[in-house]
C-alpha cells in the first residue's frame, strides 16, 4: 500500500460506536414497544423518492436543504428530509389496501444539508406515530396517552405534555372579525415568550390591525394561566357564541376527562393556550413535551392533528394526527441529566480465555448460561487473564466467569461480580445450574 | 388542488406495509438478541460517505452500481453499497478507542443502483456481524455457532451450515508448485457443480497449465465426500508436509471438536470443500449456509475470515472474521415455506368502541390491560360493530373485548377469542384482572 486514503466521516456526518449506539437502539425498541402496546404497526419507505413527490409541498428551505440528483436511468430523485411526505405519498398510494383508520409508526433516518454550525447534523433519526382517515378525537386522546407512556417507559418522571387546540384561538379570531389574519396573529403571539405583552400588543395593531379591544381578548386569551379545568372555565365565556372555538374547548374538555379516567398524574398533561406549532399544517390539537429539569432544549416530542394529509398526492381525503419523537434531542438530554448507563457491551456475562487447552469446556460453559437467555461473551484468545479483565472492565461488563485448569477439572467456576469484586465459586457442572443461578441472583439485585 | 402529484415510488425501491414489515422486524429482532448474546455491540455508519472512500477497494461493477453525487459543499459523495467498507473506515478510524477485540454488528440499508430486471432491489439491508482484530480460530467457531443459533431462533429446523478453509486447497496448490495459479484453478473449480469433472479438468490442464497428477490430486480434494471425520482423515495424507494446508486441517478439526462440545446437532454442520467464497477476500474459515427445503435460492447467510481488513485506510494489521444475513431472501424463503404469519397488527387485542357514550370507560379498560403488558387497539369511531369487527378480522388481531352500555353498567366485559369465535363473559372491575387473566389464558393456548 503506498497512497492510503484518509479514513473520515463527511461533515454533519457521525458514526455511532457502541457506547453510543447501545443506548440508542434501547430508546427506538422503548418506543416501538409504546407504539405497538396501542396497535401502531411498523412501515418503511425508501430513502430515495423521486423529486417532485418530496418537493411538492416544501418549503424553500427544506427545498434548499434536500440532497438531490439525478439517478442512473437520469431521473431527478432526492433523499427523504421528513417522514411526513412519505407517508403522505405511502398513504395516497395503499389508503384502499390499508384501510381506515390506518395506524403506523415509521422509525427511520431522514437527511438535510443543513448548517451544521447550528449544532445540527445532517443525518439524524425520526421517529413518528400517526393515525390516519379518522377525525374522532379519541385519536387525538390516544396520540396524548402514547406520549405519556413513552416518557414514563423512558424513565422519565418529571415531565409535562402541553396540548392546545388551533379551534380555540381560530374560534375567537373568527368572533372578533380577524380569521383571515390568523397567520398575522400567530405570527405576532410568537414574541409572546420573549418578548412580552407590549412587543405583542404593538404588532397585533400595527400589522394584524387589530382594535384594543380585540388586542385586549386576544392576549387575554394568549396568557391564560391555572390547571385545566381553571383553563377551560375561563376559556368558556371567550369562546361562547364561536362554533369553532366550542369545538375546540368541547375537545380539550374531553381530553381532560379522558386522561383523568386513565389514571395520567394531572402534573404531566396541561391545557397550554399559548402553544401553537406551526402557522398551516396543524388544524386542531397541537401537542409540546417538555422535560422539566431541561427546560431549555424545548420541547422532545409534538405533534397535533391535521386536516389532509396526502392532498398533493389524491383526491382522498384523509385527516390525522400523530407526534414525532426527536431522539437525538432526548438521547442527549437523557445524558445531561445522568440517565444514560455508560456501557459498551451488550452481554452482561464476560468469560476469559484462561487455561488455553480447555477452550471447549468455556465454549460449553458459555452455550449453557446462553441457553438460560444470559448473554455471554468468551474473550477468542488465552491471553494474560489481568489483561481480559482490563477488556472486561473497559466494555462494563457486569460478571466475569473466571475459571482455571484445576477449577475446570473439578468441574468448578468463580462467578464474579465486577461491580462489588466480590466472587463466589460454584459448580459449573449439570449444564451450569449453579452458575446460572448465581450470576441471575447478581443481576437480580 | 388543480394538479395532483402522481404518488409512486422509483424502479427497484419498494414501501414495506405492516403486513411485510411486521415479521421483518421480528427477523431483525431476533437477529440482533442472538448477535447481542455473544458480545457483539451495535454500531451505525452513515448513509453517505466520501466517493474515495467507497471506491478506494470496489470493483467495476459496484462502481458502476453506486449512487454518487456532488453534495452542497461540492463534495463528491456517494451512498454505501454495502455494510464492509464502512466496517472498514469506521474501524481504521476508531480502533485505537475501540480496543481489540472487536465484536460489532451493523443493521442497516445499502444501495446499488442494479438491474431491476435479475428480480433485485436497489434499496436492501445488511445485517452483519464481525470480530475484528484477531486471529484466533476461537473467533471463527463463534462465527458458525452465531449463525447456528441464528437459525434455530428463526424457528429452522433444516438448515446446513457448510464450512471450508480456504487454506485446504492452497496447501495442496502449494505442495502441488501451483500457488501462484490458484485463481484460475478456484475459477476452475468454480464450474465443477454445473459442468462436472470433465469441464474442470480440461480447464485445470488448459487454461492453469496443471499435469495429470496435479488435476487428479485437485479434484479428489474437490470432490471429497463424508461425515467430519471422514473427510478430515480424507485430506490428512493430501496435505501431509504443506504447512498451510496443515494449519488449515487444524483449524477445521478445532473447530468440529468445539461444535461437538457445544451441542450443535451433527446434521447442521458439515466441511464442504467446495465451497470457496470470493477468490481474493477470504484467507481462512469461509462459510454458507443453506435451508434443506429450498437448497435452489442458495445461501441465505455467508462469511469467512479475512486477513486484513483496513489496509486502503490504515496501516494497522486488523484480522477478522464475520459472516452475513441475507435478510430479504430469507424472509423470501419463510414465505414460500408458509414461516410467517400473516398479520398487520402489533397489538394481540381489539377494543370496539361500542357503546358511544362510554369512550372514558373503554380508555380506562384499555390502560388496564397495556399496564399488564398486551398491547391493544382501541378504535377511535362508534361505529357499527360489525364494521370495526371486519376491521379486526382484516388485521388479524387474536382477541377482542365486547363491552356495551348494559355489560359496562354490570362491569363486565366479554373476552372473544378471534380464532374459535367462543366468547367468555368477565368481570371488568378491579383493574381488569378477570379480563387479563383471560386475555392470557387465550394467548397462551
């Protein structure tokens, strides 16, 4: 080899090695495992789609972001940079096959040229629920008890869902005479958390060209405060008369019921006014997730309802809703807060190579405990047993089989526990009872 | 929407429905348990990747296949064909904070841009394994009880795993004065299943220049037939005096001892010294694996060792030996061979919503039984129940919960079991206890 080539990973780009991975698969099967405990079913769509499919609906900024070009047969095809599109195309194309209400979860990589200064990366993980063709807001009800259960089989305690419903704000607009500028107000209660009342008030005139008095329910409105059914009495009088803004406080108010007849601690879930996502696509309930010891990373889960999902694509009309998980978000917040066990082995078990000619009484110690359903790794070669332990101890593995030439002979093995370096010996004979049970009475405690 | 976007995806790409995509993640599921209960740890590269990097070892046929474009940056970047040279990369790269050995397994797509026509996708996954950084013969043992318990956790009871050492035939070519012809005479060989001994020995004799003995001595390797032991006490004398045919003879009888050791039953694990595997890549093992009901689709998981994995990125000498998943021929095979169930729910359980008023009990009663650890579906519409039960029977779901107003009021519930149609009248109280333990009653039968 003369010229060798610089191994590297592309801008925005990361490898996931083991210490990082491990924890990562734990949260995609601890959400599936949330997804499929409602009967969301798994699908996947290519990578690839043909460019007018992604682009038809894009902003300009996503439309900049997209790594596009054309294929072998000259077609102008692009990566995926949501899973939305995709399954507004999948929906379009299977609706007849499927069936309504259709539920799926997609668990996939999506990828945009993004500015990597932001801290963003170019690759990175989505992970969406939906329920597709029904607009019963027992979906909308159901969407909000996936999300609990998620963060609670996360490990999570100190969590808050904030749900709000676009009909609430849309039915007071409506009664003020200010529908068609509902984009202007959105846009103008946007400052609200940064910059306040005043910088709020003064753009609602000024741009929205709204009166005092509508300025005045407006914010009255935007800043409620209290727990929900506080919330939703004050809402009440606002709303009376609007057949929109009923709509969406009979919805919360249903909500609430609901989740309280599940059993949801009432400090997880909260009617939040002020929460809006997004100016168009989201039509009813809209849905935050925020970790309370993290206030500052936003919120790792939303989602909300939508009126048509697939229009671009069929003349069907399906309505939906559904949240995103932002892993990545959540995998580093869980991290900041301590919640990630740093470990590089996904075996709890080690067992050093230590008497060399005996390799196939460890491979038969081995296949025991694995038959018990104990991961096992054997170290491939009889070196130092000091040096297998330094492995053993790098990767975090939690027990170490340890058993020399005279052990194996009287058909003996020491089961230590690498946390405590405590040992006991017990014999390894009769398929590795004894050991078997000794290594699950460590991992049981 | 004057215009609709025609909803499709590109030639060779495929969506995957719950239907095709609920026993994939099940295979895949299963593969990652037992990969994980030896050791191997879990990594991911990216889906892009620098051009030099994917072309620094392929060949012109990959080259041709690749997906390659200029990213925003201007970079000429393409997407990975396969899962080896990012193995590769990411190895030279990371190594030095890995520490050797090395266990990884890597599940994930690649993309060649193939003829559609040979029944190929252009987007399919890999799912490998690897142990790198070794060279003892114990990594390859694990290599074959890996893909033995691989199998037998899909739910085969026929398959075959064929092992050859790559070192068999070049000790005899060595021994033979024809190590530096050895490619012609694997390519020889390569036409002995199809063409018989007629077509090989005129092409030993014509295109590899061997004399009559020689091709005698290469064909009674090639055709060695019998149990283990026979065809090791068969190249005993054919090897006697070669050093590398007598290391590879070693390795092979190492490695019938340990699998004996271990329990894997005898039929499922033969030498065959036919097999070969690539002419350059591998250097020892190599392995295939067939399912005795359809030998016709070949090998649905292959491998081998290696002798140095990163050379095109580092100078460090790294070992290893890893074999492959053939995951989309095997799910293939398992239809053919009526495997997989067909189904497109995740959920074991349907919850009608029946009654209309009683929305907050059915979400009481569902909560229940997901806190007992079933998954089930509750449907978001009133509907007729003749309609959500058509709904249940399309999907495939196993249970379903029959509760209206009266049996609510009562507390009851009636537990039907989808497949007899007997129904079962229980108490709904006390955290639906009685509906569990039923539900599980069914389930377990």
């Amino acid at each position: 080899m003369s010229e060798r080539i610089q191994p590297r990973t592309l801008k925005g780009f990361r490898d996931y090695l083991p210490e990082a991975m491990i924890p990562r698969e734990w949260l995609i099967d601890t959400a599936r495992s949330v997804y499929r405990s409602y009967g969301f079913s798994p699908i996947d769509t290519p990578a690839l789609e043909y460019l007018e499919i992604l682009t038809g609906k894009g902003s300009e900024e996503t439309d900049k972001q997209l790594y596009r070009f054309q294929d072998h047969g000259g077609r102008d095809v692009g990566l995926r940079f949501d899973l939305t599109i995709p399954l507004a195309r999948f929906a379009a194309q299977h609706i007849q096959e499927l069936g309504i209400p259709f539920k799926r979860y997609h668990i996939a990589n999506v990828w945009r040229g993004e500015n990597t200064q932001r801290g963003r990366y170019r690759e990175f993980m989505q992970c969406d629920f939906d329920t597709i063709g029904t607009e019963s807001n027992s979906a909308d009800i159901e969407m909000v008890l996936v999300v609990h259960d998620l963060f609670a089989a996360i490990g999570f305690e100190d969590f808050q869902i904030h749900v709000n419903n676009r009909r609430v704000l849309n039915g007071l607009l409506e009664k003020l005479g200010l529908a068609e500028r509902s984009t202007l107000v959105l846009r103008a209660l946007d400052k609200l958390a940064k910059g306040g009342a005043k910088v709020v008030s003064q753009e609602l005139t000024t741009v929205a060209g709204a009166s005092e008095g509508q300025v005045r329910d407006i914010l009255q409105l935007a800043t409620l405060r209290g727990d929900n059914s506080q919330v939703l009495a004050q809402l009440t009088p606002l709303l009376a008369g609007s057949e929109t803004g009923e709509r969406g406080l009979n919805e919360l108010a249903e909500m609430v019921a609901a989740l309280d007849a599940t059993g949801i601690p009432s400090g997880r879930f909260g009617i939040d006014v002020s929460i809006a996502r997004g100016l168009d696509y989201y039509t009813g309930t809209v849905l935050e997730t925020f970790l309370e010891k993290l206030p500052g990373i936003g919120s790792v889960c939303s989602g909300g309802r939508y009126d048509n999902l697939a229009e671009l694509y069929t003349k069907e009309h399906l309505p939906g809703v559904g949240a995103s998980l932002g892993l990545d978000r959540l995998l580093a917040a869980m991290e900041e807060l301590g919640q990630l066990k740093k470990t590089s082995t996904t075996a709890p078990v080690f067992l050093p190579f230590f008497a060399a000619a005996h390799r196939d009484d460890y491979l038969r110690l081995a296949a025991n405990v694995r038959r018990a359903g104990i991961g096992v790794e054997f170290f491939p070669e009889a070196k130092k047993l000091g040096k297998q332990l330094q492995y053993a101890d790098k990767r975090g593995f939690r027990i170490a089989l340890i058993a020399g030439a005279d052990e194996l002979a009287a058909g003996q093995c020491q089961v230590k526990n690498l946390a405590t370096g405590e040992s006991t010996t017990v014999s390894a004979a009769e398929d590795g009872t004894a050991v078997i049970a000794e290594i699950r009475r460590i991992l049981g405690a």
